[in-house]
C-alpha cells in the first residue's frame, strides 16, 4: 500500500514556502501552523496543504451534477441508516466514541461552506422532513481540477492542534503566557474553524469533546510543573515547547496503543498496532534497553528515520471518508455518580441536551470525575446500518440551519471524489461483491441495499463499509483498516518529532519518560484519582469500567 496507495496532490504549490522563524524555536518545536515539520519542505503538511489521496488521481473525478445525486443522499440515510434500536459495541466503552471525534479534530477540517451554496435533496413521499429541500453545503474546493482538490484547514501532523490551535493567533489565546501553561475550561476547548468565535457555538461541540479538551489541557499545565522542576531556567516558551511535543506524542501513544487495540480486539491486529509504537522488542525492552535497532519491526516507529515513501505526506481524502463514524454516538447519555450520595440528579439526557452551550451548562452541574465515569460505563454503538444517531439525521446547527448529517456524510464522500464502495476495494485490490448478497450476510440488508441502489455498482463507500461482515473482534469494517493501517502508520514515519528527533535532545529524557511511563488510565487517576475503584483491574481504559458507589471522600477528585 506505502508503493501503491500514496498520491500527492500539491503538484501546483498549494501554500507559498514560509520563511522560517527568526527565534529558531521551530528547529525543535512543532509551529503553531505545522510548518517546518520537514526542514527542506517546509510547507509539507502545514495548515492550508491540500489533502492527499489513497487512489490514483484519474479516479478521483466526482459524478457530474445529475449523477451525483443518484440514488438521494437522504433516501439511503432514511431506508438504511435510520436507527430503530440502538445497536451497543458491549466490549467498548464511551469515552471511544468521544476519543475519536477529539482526534478527528487535530487531523482534518474541511472548513465551512456557505447554505446559500448548498447541494439539494429532493424530500421524498413520506419524509417527515420539515422543509422542501434538504440542504448540504458544498465544500470550498482549493482548486477547480481537474479533479478539484481540498484544502485541510488545520495542520495534516500529528500535533494535538485540537488543544493548541493551528494559527499562531489561536495558541495565543489558549495560552497564559505563564510558566509554559493553557487556559484550563472553555478557554483551552478549539473548534473546527480555529475561529474567534466561541467554540461552544460551533457545529459538532459536545460534551465528550469538552471533557477531552480539558484532561489534557490539565495534562499539559502538569507536565510543565513536572518540567519546571527539572529546568527552572526555562523560558515560557521552553516550558511550552516541551510540554506540547511531550502531550501530543502521549495522545498518539494513546490511540495507537490503546483505542486502536480496543476497537480492533483482535490478537494479531493488537500485536501488530502495538509493533507500530514499540517494535517486536515489546514495551519492556524499549524501557530497559532503549532502541535495541534501526528496524521499525524491531524497535517501533519513534524514533526511526524519517520516511515519506517518495509522496510529501498529507492526510488524504479516502482517510477522511474511511473515519465517518458516528454511529458510535449514541441518542441517550446515561450521567451517574461515583458516590453512594450523588451530589447531582443521576439521570438519562438525550444527546441533543449536552451540545455546545447545554454542554457548558452540564460540566459546571456534574463534576469532571462522574462525567468520565458515567462515559466510562456506558456504551458506544455498533458502527454498523440502521444505528446512525437519530439525533443526527434531523437536527438545528447552532445557526439555526437544520441538518440531516447521515446525509451530509455520504453526500461529501461522492463530492470529494472518493470512489464508490465497490471501486474503492478494487483500488484497495480486495475483491468487489459482485451481488448484495456478496456484500453483505444479513438477508434484510441485502433487499434494503437493492431497492436504495438497484446496482450494486453504486452502493456508497461508508453504506458499503457499514454492511459488509466484520472480521473478528474488528469494531469497523475490513474495507476502512486497509487505509487505516496504512495512514496510522505514515503519520508517524513521516513526522520527524515521531521519528529522528524523537529523542532525549528534543524532547528530555524527562519527556521520553513521561511518555514511557503514562497510559490513558494513569491521565485519567492522576487528575480524578476518585476513579480508581472504577479502573482498578481493567486493562484498558477503553474497556468498560467496574460500576461502583463508594462513600464521598474527595469532592475535588
């Protein structure tokens, strides 16, 4: 796949070449906008760089404006995405959902397109859609084409710009310009546009992002204690620099090691995601010894040589695609306390309840610890037909513009000229179902995807993806690990603060260790040590956790 499966888009300069700073910070910090991550490329992966592809460019032209309407975005979310039973992943709990939008949030954004420049789908017989049309903002291309190209409004790297922001303006404002540190709270909290407006108000701001964006913007202001004690010469800017490199590759560790092992539950998918971060060496040796070998296989990724495989690295379109999934959202939220005394009403709240500001208003309600705790608890769901989030197909922005987001989600996959299920496998070189009743083992489905589609050739990616059988302990489909495997990989090859520089002059030893030595459980205890009796024993912190009521002993914990 790293010989067939890498295309670079940039062939017209896409950003000019930046002068590099005057400080010289950004030879061993990440910049605010992710430039000099390659100090002879330096605009390679840098906020404003366009997306990259997974197929090669000829099949990556979208339909014309009549074909690419066909079948209606909206029929295929109403006949076969609605959920009429929530479907739960049993073996994973909630903060997975939340994790990976928290993700998502560092790694891509379109930008926002304008209403009034909208897709149009026609309401059918018997949608109870209010109004005429339902509307999908077209998306800002960077360039006409052909085929059209994107534009990645935050940085392609792996950088935690979720929490730090992908412009020099907006780390600003999240910093307090004191001992290295961020705002903690609402201040700390980005959003997609890294606008100046408030995030709460901004599309997609739930409560599991809010709870994520401040653990680990608690989890930066400690590793700044922890390094100022260690060097109380530094500068603000030093204590910064160091706690953002150190935070941002334990957040990779984190979803390498641990969200990916546990959506993908299976021993050879673990041993291998793990081999990406450690090596066939396993944890222990990397502790003991160090790197015992240049060899990724043998040592891991961090702290390898640097490796583009001859394509400029970016995110690409079809990584985008692949990662629509918010079936794992689901309608109702269940909040309970940690306490046999609840200092707050335990009780259920639909998802439309904790979005933008009611989110604000439930964290100031329940404490950080029983909100964890309740995600902790609770289940994500299946990633799978009729479980997309009935909150989501029919819901008001906070502009007031009402949306069907099952809709939008297959609507941008055709616009961005990602091929269709069928195609993208053969792209892929897996085999392409030749009937529905090769694609998918639910006789139901089958019928339902025939009389959406009528030609198989025409199912969508993500419907593709979400009916197709799951391998063992898989969480999502075959289709969408080929290009997972594949971009979790390159986004560290390609990122020297994974690889060369990964290391004690760049980071500290005290950094190394800090990552070394921290998993998702030991963030979570460190800050909410009241969690432990929920935790104690589970192996991985996307696991679901022990119910517990303990008497109140720590009502800041």
């Amino acid at each position: 796949m790293r010989e067939r499966n890498l295309y670079d888009t940039s062939t017209t300069a896409t950003v000019e070449r930046p002068a590099p700073p005057e400080d010289g910070r950004h030879l061993t910090a990440r910049t605010a906008d992710g430039s000099f991550n390659d100090l002879e490329n330096p605009a390679m992966g840098k906020a404003g760089a366009r997306f990259g592809r997974n197929v090669p460019i000829e099949h990556t032209h979208p339909d014309n404006e009549w074909a690419i309407l066909e079948p209606n975005p909206r029929t295929a979310s109403r006949e076969l995405l609605t959920r009429h039973e929530f479907q739960p992943v049993e073996g994973l709990n909630l903060l997975a959902a939340s994790w990976l939008q928290f993700m998502v949030r560092d790694w891509m954004s379109h930008g926002k397109g304008k209403m009034e420049d909208s897709w149009k789908l026609k309401r059918e017989r018997g949608d109870d859609w209010p109004e005429d049309e339902v509307l999908v903002p077209r998306t800002p291309r960077d360039s006409d084409g052909p085929p059209p190209t994107y534009a990645n409004q935050e940085t392609h790297w792996w950088g935690a710009s979720q929490i730090y922001g992908s412009t020099k303006e907006f780390q600003n404002r999240v910093r307090t310009e004191e001992d290295g540190k961020l705002h903690v709270g609402l201040g700390s909290m980005s959003s997609a546009g890294k606008t100046e407006k408030n995030p709460v108000d901004e599309p997609g701001f739930w409560i599991g992002l809010a709870m994520l964006h401040t653990l680990f913007a608690m989890e930066h202001n400690t590793i700044c204690d922890r390094l100022r004690a260690e060097y109380p010469s530094w500068s603000d800017d030093d204590l910064f620099d160091h706690a953002r490199l150190i935070n941002a590759a334990l957040l990779a560790k984190i979803h390498v090691t641990e969200w990916s092992t546990a959506i993908l539950d299976y021993p050879t998918t673990k041993l291998a995601l793990r081999t990406n971060w450690w090596g066939l060496a396993t944890e222990r040796i990397p502790k003991l010894l160090g790197r015992v070998s240049e060899s990724e296989v043998c040592s891991g990724i961090p702290g390898s040589k640097t490796n583009h495989f001859d394509v400029p690295y970016s995110i690409t379109e079809e990584f985008v695609a692949v990662y629509r999934m918010h079936p794992l959202v689901p309608d109702v939220i269940d909040f309970c306390s940690t306490s046999s005394d609840p200092p707050f009403e335990e009780r259920p709240v639909p998802f439309t309840e904790v979005v933008n500001k009611k989110a604000v208003d439930l964290m100031k309600e329940i404490r950080m610890r029983d909100l964890f705790y309740s995600f902790g608890i609770s289940h994500p769901g299946q990633i799978r037909l009729h479980n997309y989030p009935n909150s989501l197909q029919q819901f008001r922005r906070p502009d007031g513009e009402l949306m069907d987001l099952a809709a939008t989600d297959i609507m941008r996959t055709r616009e961005l000229g990602v091929p269709r299920y069928n195609e993208f496998r053969r792209l892929l070189r897996l085999p392409a179902p030749k009937t529905f009743e090769e694609l998918t083992d639910n006789a139901t489905w089958a019928e339902e995807l025939r009389r959406v589609y009528d030609d198989v050739e025409s199912v969508d990616l993500m419907v593709g993806m979400y009916a197709e059988p799951f391998p063992k302990g898989f969480g999502f489909s075959e289709t969408a690990f080929r290009i997972f495997i594949l971009m979790a990989s390159r986004r560290l090859n390609s990122d020297r603060f994974f690889t060369t520089d990964y290391n004690p002059r760049v980071y500290t030893q005290t950094g190394l260790d800090w990552i070394s030595d921290n998993d998702m459980s030991t963030v979570l205890l460190r800050h909410f040590p009241g969690l432990l009796p929920a935790l104690c024993g589970v192996e991985n912190a996307f696991f679901p956790w022990k119910e517990t009521r303990r008497p109140e002993t720590n009502p800041q914990g």
